[in-house]
C-alpha cells in the first residue's frame, strides 16, 4: 500500500509562507527475517484446543475478558480454505437516505483442532436468519461427516467477531462450511466496502469499491481477516444495468438477473490473504493494452481526455521488468488499475485489481507536473512490486509489515528506474525516504522494524505500524543490505512462493562483493537494523584511524525506555573515499563491529588528504568526524564542491544540521555547510540544506530571529534564482533534468519565500494575468510554487478566484495544488477553510486531514490549526475512523512547530482531555510530539543568540 498522505517535491518547500545482485538480496533478506521469525514463534503456530464457551451474559461491549472472543487474535484451530461471496450494493439511497449492500457469504474451514467455537471477523455487519431462527448455518463438505448444532449466534463489538456457539464439537481434520446472509452500510468512511462520489456533467455518479487493508474487510462479510489466513475466493457482484463490476479475478460469466439486474461472477482467486481482497462497481470507462492484459480505468471524462495513457505504458514494462527481476511470473491472467475520486491511501495492492487516488494514477501533460508524474511512476512501481511482496510473498503477522512495505519502496524506485532511466531516480530514495525517517527515528519514541506479536493485537496498533520507519527505514535497510551483498549467497532465496514468514529457512553466511565472508550471517546482521530502534552515528577520528559508534538521539538527554537485544550497539557496513578516490570496496573498508570502538588504519590521513564515508549515503547511519576533518571538507566544498559526489554533498549538509541539534557539532558549524551553495546548482543538496532549513524557519518564524536569516537565504538563493532565469530564456523554457526541473522550483519558492522582489512580481503577474485573461500560461512545474505565492501576498480575489477554480475543476492533479495553495493566504480565509476541511461536500473525505497539516504549515495558520483540531477532536476521531492512518500525520503536522513551554502545556492537557476518546492510530505519533517539543525548546534556548549573531554576521559579508 502506497503512502496517502504526500507532498510532493514542489510543495514541500513552497507552502509554508513568509540489478540481479540486488533482487537477490531482497528476496534473500525477506527469507532470512522470515525465517528467524518463525523460529522465535513457532509455538504461536500450533492449535491448542480452547475450553468450552457458553454465550456471556450482558451486553457485548462489556470490558473484555479471558474469554476467546475478547482477544484480538484468532485461534488457529480453524482454517479457511475457500469463501464463495456474493454481494449486491445499492448505489442509490434507501427510504431513510442511506446506502447499502446486501450480501451472501459461504466459507469452507479446515477444523486444525476440536472445538466448539466458531470465531470468525465482522464488523459493522447485521445478518439475517440462514435456517431455523439463526443467523449462520453449518454444514459438513462431506456429507457422511456429522455436524455438531449451533447453540447461540452472537456480534462480539469490542473485537468484532461473529460469534456461533456450537452444541458439540468439530471433529479435528474435517471440513465445514459456516453460511450467513448479511446487509452493510455503503458508507463514506472509506474502508471495507464503501461509497465514492463525483459529479459528470452535473449528475452525481455513485461509485461501491472497497479499501480491506489492514483489519476491513470484515465490514464487507464475515472472514477470518488476519494475513496468514490465506484462501481462495469466488466472487459474485450483483449491479444495476449500464455500471460495470470488477474484482481480483477475471469476469467470466455476466447474466441478466430477476430486475434488470447483472450478476457478474470472477474467476476464483489465487491463495491470498483477504485484505488483498477488492470488488468495484461503478460506470468507469477504460483503456486497455491487449498485449499484456491490462487495463486502467477511470472516470469517463478522464479516459477520454487521455489521462491514463502513462500509465498503461509504463504498467507493462514495469511488470515484465519485475517479472525478470524476481525470476518469477506473474501468476495473474489480468491486471486492472483504478483511479478512485475517494481514496484513503496513496494506493493499494489488490492482487489483480490495483486501486489508487486519481492523482497516484492520472497523468495529464497540461495539468501534470514533472512531480505529478514522478509520483504515478513511483506509486505503480510500489504496487507492481507488492504483487511478489506482500501478494506472494505475505508476513505472517502485522508486527513485521516492513517485510510488505519496505521491500516494496525500494522496490518503487527500481521500478521507477525502468521506466524513466534519465531520472536517476534511485539517487532520490536518500532525500525521499532515508532523511525523511532519520527525523523520527532519532527519537526515543521510535520503534523498532519489527514489533513482537503480543504488542500488536487491536486495529488501531496494526494501523499505527503504517508509518515512516515501516516504509522508509525498511526501504532503506533494504538498500543498505542489497549494495554490500551478491547473489551468489542467495540461490536458495528464490524460493519465493514457500517464504511465507512461517515456512522460511535460513540463508547461509553472506560474502561481500569481493567473495570475502562476511564475520556475520545476514540474519545476524538484519537483526540488528530490524529487532532495534534507532540508528548509529559513526565517528571518524581521522588523526587515529578509530572509528566508534553511538545511539543517535537528536535530544541526548532523552530518556530511552525500549530496551534493546543489542544494547543499542549495530554492525555497520560502510564504503568511504579520502580526497576524492572511492576505496575498493574490501573486507578492510567493510567496517564491521559491535562495540565502541574499532581501529582502521587507512583512514588516518595527514596534510590536505580528507576523508568522506558513507559514499552514496549506502549506510543507513549518520557520519561525524575530528574538527581537522571537517574543516577540510568544508574546504573542499567552498573551494571546489563537485570533488565531493552529489550524493555525499546533500548528506554532508543533513548530518551537520543533525549532528548539531543532537549537539554532537556547533550549530554555527552546521550553518557553514551552506556557505557553498551560492554556486551550487544540483538538486539534492539545494533539496537537503532547505528541509534542514525549514526547521530554522519552524523555530524562528516568529522570533527576531527570522529577519537575518530572510537576507542571509536571499543572498544564497539569488545566484540560484538567476542561473534558472538564464538558463530558461527568463521562464520561457523548461529545464531539461528531470532534477534541474526541481530545482527550478526550489529557486523560484525560496527566493520567493526570502521576499526577492522579482521573484514575487513573476508570481503576481502570472496569477493576475490568468485572472484577467482565464488563460493558465503558468507551466505546471511551477503552478505550485506560483498558486502558493501569488495567494500569499493577494488578497481576497486571489483566494476567492483560487477557490473557484478548486471547485470547477476536475483535473486530480490541479484539484491538488489549488487545495495546497489555497492554505497559503494570512487572513480570515483560513479558519473558513479549516471549517470547509471537515465538510466532505467541500474537501473530499480522503483530503481532509492533509488540508489541515498545510494550513498549519502556514505561519498565521498554525496556532488556527491547532485550536480547531484541539475543539473538534471528538468529531474529528469519529467521523474519520478512529483507526485513521492520517491521524500520525495530522498530530505531527499542527504540532511540528511548537517550541514553547505554553505549546508543551497545551500538548500535554490535549492528551490528557482527550484520553477516554483515545487517538487511535495516531497515540505514538502524540508521544513523538511531546518529545520533540522538548527537544524543540531545549535547542531554541541554547541556539538562538549564536544562530541570529551567525545570520547578521553572514547576511552582510
């Protein structure tokens, strides 16, 4: 599943106002955790015979007991292996003005062990008797096999279980099959089945599609829901004439039915887990690529206007090339792709039937930026590789997710790679996912990859996993383990259709790229990236040759309360180069230990030689080195930067302005590394210094601070924002890099942001002169940064024209940078448009909790922001699910910018009025903000008078 909350690169800065080798790896290291999993659970794994229940007496909801059904977790004594589904949604409403689906449901089990309990996952369901008064009926495969009677049917809320009660027991090694009728609402609460809608041509058009991962597809019909349950499906979807059906198999068979009905039935599925499970009913269109049986589809208008177009072209080979990649088919007859008007997530990887927000899918060159359309490449590649990881290949339980996600973000990029190789897109996975996580997991509240079983039970802790350490630090573990390791080690790793966590087996002890053995099996090694929170920072005594490493906190004096199997200690990998040669990579650059302190002679250097590790920012892990070492870096960049590769530039920039706030290095020093960029024109490290930069801004907005550091950024950006202006023509061009066009906009949005007078007079003029004229001439790179500004230093026609254009357009992707936009504006606006964020007749369902983040993002916004969520925190939790995966997004968003002792406060009080209603997916999310508030405070006092002495100082040299 592709994240649903992003920003994309465009946005990031400018909305905040004044090959074989490798797969191999991965398939082996997903083998070799699997395996060691499997080991630590085995005895999770075997069926023990539960006592006989009797229904309890009282209401349902009571707290819970020791009874089987108030435990999250199923017993293992029954075993699915078939369901056949039957469902007919109704997209119009009934008489009370809701919507529904009715359904039918049979399950075939295998009974593992005796019982007299049938448990089996529903929620939000009501069923209707099958025979003689009960809700569910039961039957043997066999007809000769004896069926025990059902004493009692009951609903179990609190851990959403059907519950049949039996008269007698199962008989261990049969076959049965459970039958219910049932009816769901077809809500808007985007998850299970659910309702999407949009207007065409001024008719509202209903749409029933469905969002099972990780715990809903228990509210389409009654499952054994946890991943490891895996079976096969025939499903069956009852539709009004004129609407098409979809689903993970093929259609087979459309018939008429009894009211000018159809009824639509699907090939049976693979074996897969039933959150992969998908069905659609709507009046799409498509287009399809015959050769490869693929087809996308998507609202009529949108199809027509050629919308899907990039991504069928790119579906195929970004297919084929995973097929290779793996050496393993696809084993589907059909892939279909669907851009969903509503969608909670970025996009999810229904085995067959992929379903995706339409700005994750949709490409139009006249609306789409260069952004836009890195983004569908990305998030396509991210699904196509979930069809091995995660489809095929599935963790056992939730508490190893990473396994899905992180092989399947790295996997975004080879994919993406393929598809546009001038991109040098996998070079983007250092700013995009490891910077990215390296802020959360520097915290203390951080968590480890992989999570024992027991910690993860409820709904709201399985969503809560599907955060930043488990797509971006898993993705670049991943990495990490694919750039030191071969394939030669890992033939047995191609086992992938058996290495499901609980059936692995055990690699054998790895080599590096030169043949050498390695001191450590690969498990040993993941285990200590994957069982511990955290990362290492490694320091260089260049004046020695000793190299050490540290837990790194970016607040030191937080407390961690996690313990550790590793004493937070890692075996860490690392390739360096001294004065601009690269280091063959041996077992004498390999660095690998597990204390302190290790000794490598090479790297002591004397005179003008210096020495840079982590070459490509491999290693997942910060660099600090002797203060000799570092002055002669910081040489190196002011004198002549390209001497230092592009990659490493970036990373020097990140780990000084970290090292710093963890107070390893001044933070004057820090600020040094950016001295250089007057004449750098590289993306990367111009992307690195401005999100470490947006942390000064966050901290000093509002302080005196803020005014030295505009004309200390002015003065850097304005080489930058000339170079561009030359280079297009004065605007008229558009770069050739996929890179340089980032940053084009990088150039335009800071010295935007930095009040460069021409820069704001572009923007102005192009806005004004698409009011004046209804003509967009504004390219769509830049609309954002432009939307953004122009709003900013407008008044109320600009937004209220902004508005109106959100309103009336049904591009994805304009919809998007308009919403963005519209957050930017410093009057009375916002807190209208925090009221139009909660209104799904205003801001789609999906977009809402993403609309306040970026009116937070704003400065004037911010404290807005957080008032209303503080007052509407009840609404908010309820009517966007209490088990929300965009509520760690929203807690982090309204609070990134606290920095003082009243914001703790107030931070604190929210958590503790709040407590009986809960925060669901987003309770870590809240600790993180707390710590990092701290953190914030500490820095403000012991930096600002040195900061604001640096920028005075710098701004006038």
């Amino acid at each position: 599943m592709a994240k649903g909350f992003f920003i994309s690169k465009a946005v990031g800065i400018v909305c905040i106002v004044a090959a074989v080798g490798a797969v191999a790896t991965i398939i082996a290291l997903s083998v070799v955790y699997s395996q060691e999993k499997a080991k630590n659970n085995d005895s999770n794994l075997q069926p023990t015979k539960p006592p006989p229940v009797t229904k309890p007496p009282g209401p349902t909801t009571a707290k819970p007991s020791n009874e089987l059904w108030d435990k999250y977790r199923l017993p293992s004594n029954l075993v699915p292996n078939h369901y056949n589904v039957t469902l007919r949604p109704r997209l119009t409403p009934d008489a009370s003005g809701k919507y529904i689906f009715t359904g039918e449901s049979s399950v075939e089990f295998h009974c593992a062990e005796a019982t007299n309990l049938i448990l089996i996952h529903s929620h939000k369901l009501t069923y209707s008797p099958v025979s003689n008064g009960l809700l569910a009926r039961l039957t043997a495969v066999n007809n000769g096999d004896t069926v025990p009677g059902i004493e009692s049917v009951w609903l179990q809320n609190e851990t959403q279980y059907l519950v049949v009660q039996l008269k007698g027991d199962l008989t261990k090694g049969n076959y049965y099959i459970l039958e219910t009728i049932f009816e769901g609402e077809l809500a808007d609460d985007l998850g299970g089945f659910y309702r999407s809608e949009y207007t065409e041509n001024g008719v509202k058009k209903v749409i029933a599609t469905t969002q099972m991962e990780a715990t809903d597809a228990r509210k389409a019909f009654p499952c054994f829901d946890e991943p490891e349950m895996k079976a096969t499906f025939d499903i069956t979807l009852i539709h009004d004439l004129g609407t098409v059906a979809l689903s993970n198999g093929k259609e087979i068979e459309d018939t008429m039915g009894d009211v000018k009905v159809l009824k639509t039935k699907f090939e049976r599925t693979e074996r897969m887990s039933t959150y992969l499970l998908a069905f659609i009913v709507s009046e799409f269109d498509f287009i399809q690529d015959n050769s490869d049986d693929i087809r996308i589809f998507a609202r009529k208008p949108a199809i027509a206007a050629g919308q899907g177009e990039y991504a069928l072209n790119k579906t195929g080979p970004m297919l084929k090339f995973f097929e290779e990649y793996y050496n393993y088919s696809y084993p589907l007859p059909k892939s279909d792709q669907v851009g969903l008007p509503d969608f909670p997530f970025g996009a999810m990887e229904n085995w067959g039937l992929i379903t995706y927000r339409e700005t994750a899918l949709l490409y139009d060159e006249e609306y789409s930026s260069n952004s836009d359309k890195e983004r569908i490449a990305t998030v396509i590649a991210h699904e196509l590789a979930h069809m091995w990881f995660s489809n095929l290949v599935t963790m056992r339980w939730w508490n190893d997710l990473w396994l899905n996600e992180g092989f399947a973000t790295y996997g975004e990029y080879l994919g993406a790679h393929q598809a546009e190789p001038t991109w040098n897109i996998k070079d983007l996975i250092v700013l995009n996912d490891v910077h990215r996580v390296f802020a959360v997991d520097a915290l203390a509240s951080s968590h480890p990859l992989s999570s024992k079983e027991e910690d993860i039970q409820k709904p709201a802790q399985i969503n809560e996993l599907f955060d930043t350490i488990t797509y971006s630090k898993g993705a670049s573990i991943v990495r990490m383990m694919s750039d030191f390791l071969t394939e030669d080690v890992f033939e047995q790793g191609f086992q992938v259709k058996t290495c499901i966590v609980s059936s692995c087996f055990l690699l054998p002890q790895a080599v590096d790229a030169t043949g050498t053995a390695l001191p450590q099996s690969v498990n040993n090694i993941m285990n200590t990236w994957v069982l511990q929170m955290g990362f290492p920072v490694v320091t260089i005594n260049t004046a020695t040759g000793d190299v050490s490493q540290k837990h790194f906190l970016l607040d030191p004096e937080s407390v961690v309360t996690t313990p550790s199997p590793y004493n937070y200690e890692w075996i860490v990998p690392m390739r360096w180069m001294k004065t601009g040669a690269v280091q063959a990579l041996t077992c004498t650059t390999i660095i690998v230990f597990f204390f302190s302190v290790a000794s490598i002679p090479a790297m002591k250097v004397t005179g003008n030689d210096w020495v840079l590790a982590n070459i490509d920012v491999a290693g997942y892990y910060r660099v600090n080195y002797d203060q000799a070492n570092w002055d002669k870096l910081l040489n190196a960049l002011n004198t002549n930067h390209e001497v230092i590769p592009v990659i490493n530039r970036a990373q020097l920039v990140d780990d000084a302005f970290n090292l710093a706030r963890a107070k390893i290095i001044q933070t004057v020093q820090a600020l040094e590394t950016t001295t250089y960029l007057n004449n750098e024109t590289a993306y990367m490290p111009w992307a690195s210094a401005i999100n470490n930069l947006d942390y000064f801004y966050l901290m000093f907005d509002r302080s005196e601070v803020y005014g030295p550091m505009q004309d200390y950024l002015r003065k850097q950006v304005t080489p930058l924002f000339n170079y561009y202006k030359d280079l297009t023509g004065n605007w008229a061009d558009v770069p050739t890099g996929h890179m340089d066009q980032y940053n084009e906009v990088n150039a335009i949005s800071l010295a935007c942001r930095t009040d460069l007078q021409e820069c704001q007079e572009l923007t102005t003029t192009w806005f004004r002169d698409w009011m004046n004229t209804g003509v967009n001439k504004i390219h769509p790179n830049l609309r954002s940064t432009m939307y953004c500004n122009a709003i900013a230093t407008g008044g109320a026609a600009e937004w209220e024209f902004a508005w109106d254009k959100f309103k009336n357009t049904s591009i994805a992707a304009e919809v998007d940078k308009l919403r963005i936009a519209l957050a930017s504006h410093v009057c009375s606006y916002l807190y209208r448009y925090l009221e139009y964020a909660l209104n799904p007749n205003m801001i789609r369902k999906q977009d809402a909790m993403s609309t306040i983040v970026y009116i937070a993002n704003n400065v004037i916004g911010q404290s807005l922001a957080w008032d209303f969520v503080r007052a509407r925190w009840s609404y908010i939790f309820s009517q966007y699910g209490s088990e929300s995966n965009s509520f760690p997004n929203l807690i982090n968003g309204v609070t990134e910018r606290f920095s003082t002792e009243f914001e703790l406060q107030q931070l604190k009080q929210f958590k503790a009025d709040n407590a009986e209603v809960g925060f669901g997916s987003g309770t870590l999310a809240l600790d993180q903000s707390i710590e990092r508030t701290v953190a914030n405070i500490k820095w403000i006092a012991e930096n600002k008078n040195n900061v604001l002495n640096w920028f005075i100082a710098e701004s006038k040299s």
